[in-house]
C-alpha cells in the first residue's frame, strides 16, 4: 500500500476514535446521573494535556519508538474506554450509573492515554515521511486531512447507529443502522464508547504495521527543565509573546464549550411540548448536525494562507476571536425547526473560523516568533495554553453557567440557554476587543 494511504489511515482512525464520543458524550452522561458532571469531563481532557502529551513525548524521544507507543497508548485508552461501556451497559439503557466513581476513573485513564497520541501520530507522520524523501509541507496536510474526515464519519455513525434491546442479555442484541427516532441511538447511550474503544484497539493493532521510527542518539545534554519544554516560559519576558500567550488562553476558554454543551441544548429540543419541535430532524440528529462544524473546519485549514497574504497575523486572529461571538450567538437565537434551524447551520459553518484560524496561524505565528531552540517547546507551550490551561478553565465555568440556568428534566437538559449562548458570546466579543487593542504585532507579520 502507498505509504502516504498508510498515514492517511492511521490519521482517519486516530481521530475517528475521538469523534466517536466528544461531541455526543453530555447526551449520555446526563441519562447516566452524571449531568452535572459534563463540565469535568471535558475538564478533564485538558488537564492530563498539561503533562501526558509532554511526558510520552520524552518516552517516544529516548526509549519507545513513536509509532510503538502511538500503539500502545491506543491499547490503553481502548481498554480503559471499554472499561466505561462495561459499566455502562450493567446499569443499563437510559439508567444511573451505580459505580459513578469508577466511571470516572476509567474515561479519565483513558483520556490521559489518548491525548498524547495526537502529537504521536504527527510524530509518527512526519519521521516516516522525512526517512522516505517526502516534503512534510506538501504532503502532511492531505494525510491530517483525512484525521477531521474520520472524526466526521464516526460522528455520523454513532448519530444514525442504533441497537436494539430484544431481551436483557447480550445475546439479544442486535444492530442496525437508521435514521428513525429511537430511544438507543449510539449517541445517546453507551454504545459510543464501546466504539471508540474498538477503533482505538483496531489502531493499536495497525500501529505495529508501520514502517520503524528509528530513535536517535542525542549527544548534546539536555536538563530536566528543557525535556519538560519549560525552557520556553522565557517567552513570557517579552511584552509582545506574554500578550499571545495570555489571550491564547482567554481563547482556549471557547474550545470545549460548544464540544461538552451543543449536542445537549440541540437535544434538548426532543424534550418541547411542541411536537413538531421535538420529532424535528435536528433535535433528534444533534451529533449529525454538529459534524458540519468539523466539515467547515477542513476547510477552513485550506483557506488560511490566503488570508495570512492579504491580511496578516493579527488580522486573522481577530476573525477567529469574533467567529466564536457568532458561533455561540447563532446558537442563542436558533431553534431546529424552519427557519431557525439555518442559525445552527451558520453557528457550525463559522465554527472552522472560530477554531482554525486561531489554532493554525497561531502555530504559525510561534514558529516566526521563536528562536530555533525553543520553537518545539513553544509549541508546546501554545498548546498548554490553549487547550490545557485555557479549555480547563472555560469548560469548568461554562458548565457552572449552564448548571445555573438549566436542569436535567425527563432526561433532558433544559432551561434558558439563550441567556447561557449570549453569556458566552459576550466574554468572546471582550477578549476580541481587548485583543485588538493591546496585541501589536510587528508589520512583518503581514504576508506570512
């Protein structure tokens, strides 16, 4: 098989095991007793990316290859994640979930295990192309590319899978695949973590097809500090670098909200007095709907030099930080039927504005700023910022926001959600003000 087809399958099935459950999971977890605890959840996700993705990065640097470890964090967090569907599926369908705790531990071991295997797998990418003679420039996009598309396609399948219970054993269960309401959609029940847990095993299992990754002697000493990239917090010296870094955090606060909370609030429509509100296409196909932001994220990623040319770094921030106003507004002033619909629509569209324009040109932005010795751990330090520091943060007020104006009602997450949608938009269009007026790029950053 053409290496690069290789890649492109190993990045399909890396994210295809995380869309399987990230945008989907609230639905579940309210159903289980946990509704309150959707916050943490994707909390969580943040705060092992302030130390895992680091700390495999040092393993995969001395003593594993990379794409072996990409393996076996997969055969863990696989294993881990069938550990939460085990659970799951003793206390049954629509039921609380008596081992809360341990149901905890597990989706919190097997985060920890599969956040770092995002930087595994770009490793993994680009040491094999890089030993094989390819241009990483030309040709890595394609292969990360096909990583959105299997979180897309994983994202479909567990809106339109659905088991059915024909007797209380396993035995008895059979499935389908449809588009008719049903109380056991995958997305709204444990079944979604079973497959993420399969695709992760299915990928450990692919992993140790790979081409070898040979590890590399380092002569040169290196100190504890520098193996933990803390080298790069000098960065903070300068004006200019603490400023990004400051509001890459506020940014990263946006992150998670729209993961942990849109498919809940779109559901949540299923619960409406008004029939034609709940037997709606978008209330019953939340996660179907949401996929559309992940499509408008692909290609935004293809849009971003364009903009970069013409309207400079600063410029292109700003379009991220005000698409996140929109992307939350849209959703406060939606609803699934006709007309409103197309608000959720547009609220999905921008969100690949919202996430890319920041995300990409931000990395890019770093790579310009830093000296060579430090651009991996300022990276690293971006990426920390973002979706550790920042998204632990948002994620953690968002959901004490939405505990505030909504409760879970006949299995629904209910209340006001367009004062909770405004809520965040209005802490987006205030960081986007401040941003424009303090963050001064040099003039060299037009036409990256």
């Amino acid at each position: 098989m053409n290496l690069k087809i290789r890649l492109a399958l190993m990045n399909f099935l890396e994210f295809a095991v995380w869309g399987a459950y990230l945008t989907c999971m609230g639905n579940y977890l309210g159903a289980a007793g946990l509704g309150d605890k959707i916050a943490w959840f994707y909390a969580i996700q943040g705060i092992v990316s302030l130390f895992m993705p680091t700390l495999m990065g040092i393993v995969a640097d001395r003593y594993i290859q990379p794409q072996r470890l990409l393996g076996l964090c997969h055969l863990m967090a696989g294993t881990f994640m069938f550990g939460c569907w085990w659970l799951g599926k003793e206390a049954g369908v629509g039921q609380e979930l008596t081992e809360k705790s341990t149901f905890i531990l597990l989706y919190t071991l097997s985060v920890a295990f599969y956040m770092p295997t995002i930087a595994l797998a770009n490793t993994t990418a680009f040491t094999i192309l890089k030993n094989n003679g390819y241009d990483t420039v030309k040709d890595f996009p394609p292969i990360r590319v096909l990583g959105t598309v299997g979180f897309i396609v994983t994202m479909w399948f567990v809106n339109c899978a659905v088991w059915l219970v024909e007797s209380s054993s396993w035995d008895g269960i059979t499935f389908t695949l449809t588009f008719a309401e049903n109380p056991h959609k995958f997305q709204y029940t444990y079944m979604q973590f079973f497959v993420s847990g399969l695709l992760s095993i299915i990928l450990f299992l692919y992993c140790f097809t790979l081409p070898e990754c040979k590890l590399t002697k380092k002569d040169q000493k290196v100190s504890l500090a520098e193996s933990f990239g803390l080298n790069a917090f000098k960065l903070f010296k300068t004006r200019k670098m603490a400023l990004f870094f400051i509001f890459s955090a506020l940014l990263g606060m946006c992150l998670q909200v729209t993961n942990g909370y849109a498919g809940p609030f779109i559901t949540s429509f299923k619960g409406s007095t008004d029939p034609v509100v709940a037997s709606s296409f978008a209330a019953n196909n939340a996660t179907l709907l949401t996929s559309i932001s992940q499509i408008s994220e692909a290609l935004c990623i293809l849009m971003i030099p364009f903009f970069l040319k013409r309207y400079g770094i600063k410029i292109v921030m700003l379009m991220s930080l005000f698409a996140w106003v929109f992307r939350f507004g849209f959703f406060g002033i939606g609803d699934p039927t006709m007309p409103g619909v197309l608000f959720f629509i547009l609220s999905c569209i921008v969100y690949g504005v919202a996430f890319d324009f920041f995300n990409v040109s931000g990395g890019i932005f770093v790579d310009q700023e830093c000296e060579p010795s430090v651009k991996a751990s300022a990276q690293g330090l971006f990426m920390m910022m973002t979706n550790g520091v920042g998204a632990t943060v948002g994620t953690l007020v968002a959901g004490e926001i939405v505990n505030h104006y909504c409760s879970w009602q006949d299995g629904f997450l209910q209340g006001d959600w367009t004062t909770c949608w405004f809520i965040f938009a209005t802490f987006a269009i205030v960081v986007g003000v401040m941003f424009a007026l303090v963050f001064k790029p040099d003039q060299k950053e037009r036409g990256v």
